[in-house]
C-alpha cells in the first residue's frame, strides 16, 4: 500500500507527481528544487541554493515520519560543477563560510596538463591565435567557484554520520532555472 506524502513546508508538488511516496517501509522523495515556500522565489547564489534544497528535501521526509539518519539514497544533480559567482554574492554569501576569496587560477600559474608531457604552459595548449580570448574570459568582477566544494561543505550538516550512498550528476538544466535539485530514498528498519 502506497501512501502520498504531501507538506506545506516544501515547494508544492504538481499534478503530475507527488512531492513523497511512502510504501512500506520506504520512502522515495521526488526531486526538490531550491525554491523558498515562504516567498515562492530561488535564492540567486549555489550556496543558497544548496542550503534551501536540503531544507525543503528535510521537510518532506519528516512529513512522512522519516528523518535523515534513514536516508539511505541520494541522488544530485547540478547544472555545473565550477562556475562563476559574482564578488559581491561572494563577499555577502560566501565570505562566511569560507572566508578570503582565493583565486583558484592565479595569475602567472601555468597548468600541468598531465595529457600532454610537452605542453609546458598554458599558451602551447591554446595556440597563440587564443592569447586575446584568455583576458576576455576572467571577468574581473566576477569570481570561480567551485560548486562540488560548495556542496560538500554544506551537505555534511544534514548528513553528518554514516551518510547515505550518494550520486552526483551534471545536467544541461534544471526546472525552473535551479543549478541544483536532490531527490532521496530513505528505509525504515
């Protein structure tokens, strides 16, 4: 016997899926996407968005009478794994967390491309026609982030022991406009 598991405390299912499942004694958790209930709107950073997606997946399990610690599957899906944010998200969002923002690519750094033993620099893996496209690229008011680093920072306060077997999946693009969505199984013993 299956039972549909609905809350108010998660963004609202459609007609076409239910946010929950509860049969037997599993629970198999839709995707949520990182959609505020209170304002009906995503917030603009990934680490937001990190942090409502796992509130709003919280809330559907204990709806069901589960908690996190019978997670025992979780799938994620982000858009991207690097991206870019922009400084002042990182100044107010993620300075916090971690601290100085650390330009991950550095200025004069060269690249050790472990496909190429020849390559000695960056130039002689672009070619020298692509010298102009390399100051282009960087915007100066923009910063690298590293969205895999992001969520595993994040993820472990919901899941802090013994956590659920995990896949973590790169889409072209999610509802909605989210980078992230997290759908869950959890078992009961």
């Amino acid at each position: 016997m299956k039972k549909i598991i609905a809350t108010t405390n998660a963004p609202k299912a459609s007609n076409v899926y239910s946010q929950a499942i509860h049969a037997g004694n599993m629970l198999f958790v839709s995707g949520q996407l990182p959609i505020d209930v209170n304002t009906g709107e995503m917030p603009d950073t990934f680490l937001e968005q990190v942090q409502q997606v796992l509130k709003n997946l919280k809330a559907v399990v204990e709806a069901a009478q589960f908690s996190l610690t019978e997670v025992v599957k979780v799938n994620i899906f982000l858009t991207d794994f690097y991206d870019f944010e922009l400084k002042e998200n990182y100044e107010r969002v993620y300075k916090p967390i971690f601290g100085e923002y650390q330009d991950p690519i550095g200025d004069d750094e060269e690249i050790d491309c472990a496909c190429d033993e020849d390559l000695e620099d960056v130039d002689d893996f672009i070619g020298e026609e692509d010298d102009e496209f390399d100051e282009d690229y960087f915007d100066e008011e923009e910063c690298f982030i590293d969205n895999f680093a992001v969520l595993n920072t994040i993820y472990p306060e919901y899941f802090p022991e013994n956590p659920p077997a995990r896949s973590c999946i790169a889409v072209k693009q999610l509802p909605k406009g989210a980078l992230i969505e997290i759908e869950c199984i959890a078992m009961k013993a």
